[in-house]
C-alpha cells in the first residue's frame, strides 16, 4: 500500500488505507490551523538549524522569542500551543557549589538584553512604513515571561532585508511595542554569516557531522570570508547592543551563530555582566578542533562571565577543547586562564508542563482523543515527531521498526507507527535527498505489510495544531526519539506530560540531550544499531504494567516539578552570583605596574637594584598558530627577546647599576643568553653563581643530602617513556618533569600518579620540596628556592664589590611560581621582619671553582624535615678541600652583610608578577611583551637623563624553572 507522502496525498490517502472511510480522516484532524486561530501554536519552522535545539514538537525551532506579559495577553498566547523551556535543578560542572548563597531575583529589579540570531516575531511589510508582526512562541519566551521582576528585552534580526531607512525606522518603532530591538543585516552579511559559517560549517560540526567534504577547494577558498562575515554580523549585534546598553544590565548571548559576541561586549566595556549559552551539542575537542578557527572562537566565548550548556557532556567538552587546545586550566568550576575564571555549567531545559496538562483538560483536545481512540482500536500505537533533519535518525527508525515487523509477524495488525515528520532546508539537496529517502522507506514497508484497511505507518510531512498534538501524545502507547545527536529533545518532555493516566513508555536515543535527564525512565538506546532500537520496541509493546507505572512515575516526577521560568531565573542568577565573586577575586589581583612612578623612582635613586624573570619574562614568545602544545622544539630552547638586548646593556653599563640573572634554568642557559652582558647570572634558583666577568661558584647550603638523586631519576624516566612529549631536565639540586607539551589530561593523570610514587618510595623520608607548576613537577632538596638564595647571593655581591652606599631601590619582576614567591617577600620594607626568609646564622660558603660542582662529600644519613615547601634554608657547607686546591680562594661572610645593605622606603620598592594574577607581588604586568615595553622605556629615560650619579643598582633576572 502506499504511503502518505505529501500533504495533498494525506488527505487522500489516509482515508482508504486508514480503514476510516470518508467519515474520518487522520490528516484533517491533525491539520495546522491557520495563523488566525488565537489558539494556534507556532509550528515547527522550516528554517533549520537556526534552531535553539529544544527541539519541541510544538515550538518554532526557529521561531524562539520574548514576548512582555502584555503582549502576550494581547496575543492570547496563553491558549497557544507553547512547549515551553524549563530547568532541572542546575548541577556545576563538577560537585556542588560551596561558599555562596542561592539567591532569588524576586525583590530585584533588573535589565535583561536576551540577544539572539532571531527575533521572536515575523515581520511582514504593508507599506513603505507600515509592518505588520507576528508573534512566534517557543520554549524561551515561556521560560522568561516567568522571570519576575526583570525588565527583558530582545535583540536580534528580523528575517527580512530592510535596506531603505524609512523601512528601518517603521519596524523599528512596530518592534519597540513587542520590546524587541532590530540588527538590520544585508543580504550578503545573511549569505555570508549566516547561511554560509553558521549552517554550512559551525552547526554540522557541532552535531558531529564534520566540516563539509565536496568542492573542498572552493570551501578552503570560501571560509576565510565567510568567518569575516560572521565577526562582522557579531560586531553588528554587539553595535546594537551598545545603543541600548545601561550600566548593570545583564546580556544573555544565545547559541552558535553569537559566538563572537562575548569578546566584541568585553571589548567595549570590561564591566559587561555577559553570559552565553549554546543550545546545540558541544562536539568532543577531537571533532572540535578540525575548526580553523577553533582557538579564536573559543577565546571570544571565554570573554563571558558565565558559559551554559544543557547537559554536564557539553560542558565537559567545552572545558577539554580549551585546555587541550588553548592550554588553559580546567578547573571543575570552568576555565582559568591568567587567574581570570570564566564559569562553565549545566543548565537542563525542560518544558511548562503545566499547559500540556490544562489542555488535557479542553474540549477539542478530548474530542481529538475519543476520536483517535476510536480509529486505532485494537492497535498500539507509536509516534514519532521530528523535523525532517539528517540528525533525526528518521531512517534509522522506520528500519527498526521494519526490523521489527519482520522478527514478529504477530504484531502486524496490532500496531501502527505515526511519524510527524516536518520537513525543512527544501532547498538544500541534502535534505531533498533525505526526504525522498524516508518516503521511499515508508512505501516499501506499507506495500509490505500494509493490507486493503490499514498500513504500519501513517507519515504526515506537516506541523500539527497544539490541540491534535496533545491528543496524540495522550493515546500513545510508545514515543520513539531516535535522534542521532540533538542538543535536548524536549519532544520527550511533551510526551512524558501528556501521559499521566496512559502511562506510555519513551524509547529514547543516548545521544540526545534529554537522555541525562530522562534516562533513568526511558529506554535508552543507541540508535545506529538497528537490532537493539527493534527490540526496544518489543519490551516497550510487552511491557508489564508494573514496570511501565514505575519508568512512568521517574520521568513523570521530572518533567512536572521542573518549571520553565526556573531554567531562565536560575541561570540570570548564576551569572549574578558568578559576577560578584569575580569582583572579589579582582580585589585580590595585584594593580598594574605604575610604569612612570617605577622609573621616576629609580632616577632618584643612588644605588638600584633591580630584579626580573627569564622564562616568560625576558624570553622571545614563540608563535604556536593554535596548534595543541605549541612548538615544542622551539619553546625548549629559551631565548633573550631581542628587543631588549640593547634596553638591558643600556641599563648594565649604567655604574650604578650591578645586573643578576637568578633562574631556575640551568647554566649553559643562561651563558648562551646573558655571557655578553655586563651583569652577574644565578642558575638553579640561586645555587650558583657567576660574578661579572667570572667563574661559576656554588652557594648550595652545607651538608645537603642528595642520596634520593638517583631513585627519583628512575621514576622521572618510568613516566617519561609513557607520556610522550613530555620531558625531564636533572639539575644539579633538582629534577623537572614537564608535561606541557602532552595531552593535557592524560599529562595530569601521569603527573598524578608520579606524586604517588614519590611519596610512597624514593622521597618518603628524604629532605626535598615536590613543587608543583601548571605542567610540571619538579622535585628539589630543602632550601632550594629564590628566596632562601637571595640573601647570600646578596651577601656576596656586598662582599666582592665593597658596597658602602644602601641599596635604596628595588625592581623584582618575574614569573615564578608560589615556592619562589617568597623573594618578593624578602625585600618588602612593610613585611615584618621576622616572617622574612633568612639562612641559619653562620658562615656562608662560596665554592668558586670553574664548573661550580659541588663536592662529593654527602652526609649519608637521612634527616626527618618534611618535604613540604620551607621558607628557611639549611645550614650551608664548609669550603672543600677539591676548590682550595685549585687555587681558587674562598669567602666566608656573614649573610647579614647582605642584608645590611638594604635602605628601602615602601615608595622605591617594585615587586611585580608577569601573568600570574595570583601573587604576593605588589604590582602585575600581564605578558612578557609589557616586560619588553617597560625595560625599553625604562632604558630610554635612563639614556636620556643628565647628572648619573656614582652607585650601583643590580637587575636580577628571576624566573620558574
């Protein structure tokens, strides 16, 4: 028998084979009504994937909007068919949230800028300044006509191209009564962004279908100018955005097609309480990572404050993709990057159950019910609502259900699959392949197992009146969702609503985002397995009852306690709450470095001392291109920048002025780098160093104990071999494990596991700091650190140099890590003194032979200190007999001649952090690049200045490893 193919067919067709005669025909009852019902929902569009994908069966995918309570009684939308977005509770990325109160909008009165691709009105012209607007409901205007106490309004694109001003200026003022706000775009601006970056590569790639494969040359050619479009588009909404913006306004950026919009709003005002939500899948960072513009996209989205998906899966694969592909930190409350936190979380919709229970309720909707009950007596009946879309697993359905009939020829005349199926993108040969395709499948199997009274599947290519649709959901016995990848599916909601006396059973795809939700009720299945949906089928048929009322009783429960206006309120919420403790932490972030007062400091000073980091400090950044870990040949290998080559031999020649290089790199590193200056270098943290002009000399503390040297070298090279890109450096004092350039998680599960290691074996008494960086670990001996250093290096410098004049002014900058940290404290005239770090009163040992090795005299005993960081360093070795025999002479001083020394005033003191937001530093530059500008300017003004008075000032150069 043939099937239903088309509308026109429908109403032919559906009598005869229904066994209905002329009296009863399925596609009359299940007609759309015209726009002029007041009691007419929103059918499902035709327009695609400009989908927030709830993909409600009685919402517009495309049609999504905002609507004021008073329009909306205006438009009796009350009556309208509405499935409307809700929210499970909002679980965090990863555990609870702790520390912050729950707080409620109610009592609040705040401005809410919803921005999306569409408006959620129809806009057709009458005139040349006459429109006439028709409101689209859907899930989202539902969820905020809840959200009391808020003033929202909507801005986005109208659908239409109005290029005339006078055209503009009428719809503006129509729009402005249904508070909405129009982004004018051009036809090619449309073209460009949004049919061609938005439907042609971002949604496809988002729902694991890849980029587009045909005609690749002509789509290399044509992604760079369509991604121009796109930022272009973005920039126009955020223009808008602008006009209307007041201070304190919240600004919810919806879905993909406003990825970009985050960072043009940050851009313009820093201030901006900006969220985004995606209302697709976010693809895994493998799938992800195919985008040219993967990196760009991800930082612009990263500019908000608060980042929403609709389940934990696309959260979590939102995180990946930016640590594995930025190189930021996850953290379970989001992504950190430079100590700023973007929040990322889950915000599940859901529907307003409470409609679809009302409507239960009306007239039509129990006369629609009595007479499907009547046509289909005997039979049980199956339902599927889709739009006609590749993701739908359309195909994948009705094969299953084929299979089905085949394994169990007794069900041939006892059930009957009704499958809505609205189609969408006509146009577009890829959907008119699919279209063809479905219809094919459905005649085939009707003209097998079809009979003269009735066919398996009634298909009906068409959207549905509210009405005819909560009847249908009411008589379902089986809802099959077999969505090969969908954002959440509320079809499912709509459904589980609908059937609080029937009690039907949901088979559902795992790959839907309803699944997380409603998993535990339904029946989950992978729906590219043909065989399991088929049987699916036949548990979901024989069902016991029992089993039925307590799948029922879970997703029933779900569904109705979880409103629509919890879903929007929770998440304005959030973004509040989310704002707040970001200023908090702001408070905490050191203030730029005053540039002019540092240098206007250092002028007047007589004697400087100056310090700075090597490593992402005075280093030349190396241009990865987006790439996963970066270059790892090239970022290995640390160079100067070379722009400051003449900056700092500008400030080296300067007399009063004694330049240091302390790091924690190794020291052929830092004679490659720093062997031409006139300055003195301090490798490995400070345990050698090399006076201007001089030898390597070791100031390693005495007795230190390396007897953990080799056992810890054994597991450094274990895990090594099995994390590849990793690597280790063995330091004289240390080892460094880094991690930087593997995968980032499985690098941090390595990094794990090595920890365990450590502590339960070759460090488990012994005397050493385990230090941990971003991507490394680093295992030193106790008393290992800048700061623990400083002082005898100080004491040295005093010594060989005679320095009579104080110090009077110090500059420390660099970017270390908190173990290091403790050299800003050192300095600080306003930190007390007896919190500073300080050696262990006695002599200091300088060993100055050419290699600066230590000796090999070890104390073999293990000492019981503990192996967590210590800010006082341990007593230091005797002169060894190996340097005086090499005629090298040695200096024993006390440290306090270094200490001594200091003259600081709270005024001619710098202590500044590069990139690191979290720091005892008292000021921060942001990058090596604000190093690279200060030290120049710096360096400039010194030139310059007339009248350089006698003195000496030292540039240390401190860095992490």
């Amino acid at each position: 028998m043939a099937p239903t193919l088309s509308p026109a067919a429908s109403s032919s067709s559906s009598s005869s084979c229904d066994g209905g005669g002329g009296a009863f025909s399925l596609d009359r009852m299940l007609r759309r009504p015209s726009s002029s019902s007041s009691s007419a929902a929103a059918g499902v569009s035709a327009a695609s994937p400009d989908a927030m994908e709830t993909d409600s069966a009685v919402t517009s995918v495309a049609d999504y909007g905002f609507v004021s309570p008073a329009a909306a009684a205006a438009a009796n939308m009350d009556d309208a068919g509405v499935g409307g977005g809700g929210h499970a509770a909002r679980p965090p990325l990863a555990g609870p949230r702790s520390g912050f109160r729950r707080l409620g909008l109610r009592g609040m009165k705040q401005r809410l800028l919803v921005v999306a691709n569409r408006l959620p009105v129809s806009a057709n012209r009458r005139g040349e300044d006459q429109w006439s607007l028709e409101i689209s409901a859907g899930g989202l205007v539902s969820a905020l006509l809840g959200v009391k106490d808020v003033d929202a309004k909507w801005i986005g694109w109208a659908g239409v191209n109005v290029p005339d001003e006078v055209g503009q200026r009428a719809l503006t003022r129509a729009l402005a009564e249904k508070r909405c706000i129009p982004v004018f775009l051009d036809e090619e601006i449309v073209h460009q962004y949004y049919n061609g970056y938005c439907n042609n590569i971002l949604w496809p790639l988002f729902h694991y279908l890849g980029l587009p494969q045909e005609d690749r040359l002509a789509t290399t050619r044509n992604f760079e100018s369509q991604f121009n479009a796109y930022k272009r588009a973005n920039q126009m909404f955020a223009d808008v955005v602008y006009q209307h913006y007041q201070e304190g306004d919240v600004i919810w950026c919806h879905d993909y097609h406003l990825m970009f919009l985050p960072k043009c709003l940050k851009d313009h005002d820093i201030n901006m309480k900006v969220g985004w939500f995606l209302h697709t899948p976010f693809p895994s960072s493998e799938i992800y990572r195919t985008l040219p513009s993967r990196s760009e996209l991800l930082r612009s989205v990263l500019c908000a404050d608060l980042v929403g998906f609709h389940t934990y899966d696309y959260a979590r694969h939102f995180v990946s993709a930016c640590t594995r592909i930025l190189g930021l930190e996850g953290t379970p409350e989001g992504v950190e990057d430079q100590g700023r936190l973007t929040r990322v979380a889950a915000f599940p919709i859901g529907i307003d159950s409470e409609r679809f229970k009302r409507a239960l309720e009306l007239p039509a909707v129990k006369r629609h019910i009595s007479e499907l009950t009547q046509r289909f007596a005997g039979r049980k009946v199956m339902l599927g609502v889709d739009r006609l879309d590749m993701i739908k697993g359309i195909p994948q359905k009705i094969l299953a259900f084929e299979k089905f009939l085949e394994e169990n020829h007794e069900w041939n005349d006892k059930v009957v699959l009704l499958q809505i199926a609205v189609p969408t993108r006509t146009d577009v040969p890829e959907y008119q392949k699919l279209t063809s395709q479905v219809h094919e499948i459905v005649g085939r199997i009707n003209g097998r197992f079809g009979t003269l009274t009735a066919v398996p599947i009634h298909h009906l290519d068409r959207s549905l009146d509210f009405h005819a649709l909560c009847a249908l959901y009411a008589v379902t016995d089986v809802a099959l969702v077999t969505s090969l990848r969908d954002g959440m599916n509320l079809v499912s909601y709509e459904y589980v609503a609908c059937q609080g006396s029937k009690k039907g059973v949901l088979i559902l795809s795992e790959f839907a985002g309803a699944a997380q939700s409603l998993g535990a009720g339904a029946i989950l299945v992978n729906p590219w397995n043909i065989t399991e949906v088929a049987d699916s089928i036949k548990h979901a048929l024989t069902m016991s009852s029992d089993e039925r009322e307590k799948r029922h009783r879970h997703n029933y429960a779900h569904v109705t306690t979880h409103t629509a206006q919890d879903w929007a309120e929770t998440f304005v919420c959030e973004l509040n709450e989310t704002v707040a403790e970001a200023q908090l932490r702001i408070r905490q972030v050191p203030p730029d470095l005053p540039s002019q007062a540092a240098i206007q400091q250092y002028l007047h000073s007589k004697n400087r001392l100056l310090i700075l980091g090597f490593n992402s400090t005075l280093t030349e950044p190396v241009e990865s291109s987006g790439r996963r870990g970066g270059d790892q040949i090239k970022e290995m290998e640390l160079k100067l920048h070379p722009e400051l080559k003449g900056p700092l031999r500008a400030l080296c020649e300067d007399e009063r002025t004694t330049v240091i290089v302390l790091s924690g790199s190794d020291r052929s590193v830092l004679d490659e780098n720093f062997g031409d200056f006139n300055m003195w270098l301090a490798a490995e943290h400070g345990m050698f160093l090399r006076p201007t002009n001089g030898e390597w000399m070791t100031t390693m503390p005495e007795h230190l104990n390396m007897d953990w040297v080799d056992s810890v070298k054994h597991v450094f090279e274990y895990f090594t071999e099995r994390t590849p890109r990793s690597h280790f450096e063995h330091r004289e004092t240390s080892f460094v494990w880094n991690y930087k350039y593997a995968d980032v998680e499985f690098g941090r599960l390595q990094a794990r596991d090595m920890l365990q290691h450590l502590w339960t074996g070759p460090i488990s008494n012994a005397a050493v700091d385990v230090v941990q960086g971003s991507r490394s670990v680093e295992v030193r001996s106790v008393g290992v650190s800048k700061g623990a250093a400083i002082d005898r290096i100080l004491g040295e410098i005093v010594h060989s140099k005679s320095l009579v004049t104080p110090i009077d002014y110090v500059l420390c900058i660099g970017h270390f890590l908190g173990k290091d940290e403790d050299i800003y404290v050192f300095f600080d005239p306003e930190y007390p003194s007896e919190s500073k770090v300080k050696p262990d009163s006695g002599s200091v040992s300088l060993d100055r032979r050419p290699n600066g090795r230590p000796s090999n005299g070890r104390s073999n005993s293990r000492n019981s200190q503990s192996r967590t960081p210590k800010a006082q360093a341990a007593p230091e070795r005797s002169p060894s007999s190996s340097s005086s025999s090499q005629g090298t002479p040695n200096s024993h001083h006390d440290w306090r001649e270094g200490s001594s020394v200091l003259d600081l005033k709270g005024e001619n003191y710098f202590s500044c952090a590069v990139g690191r937001k979290r720091s005892n530093a008292r000021y921060l530059l942001n990058s090596s690049e604000e190093v690279v500008s200060f030290l120049k300017e710096m360096a400039d003004t010194t030139t310059a200045h007339n009248g350089f008075q006698s003195g000496t000032a030292d540039y240390m150069f401190l860095d992490r490893q």
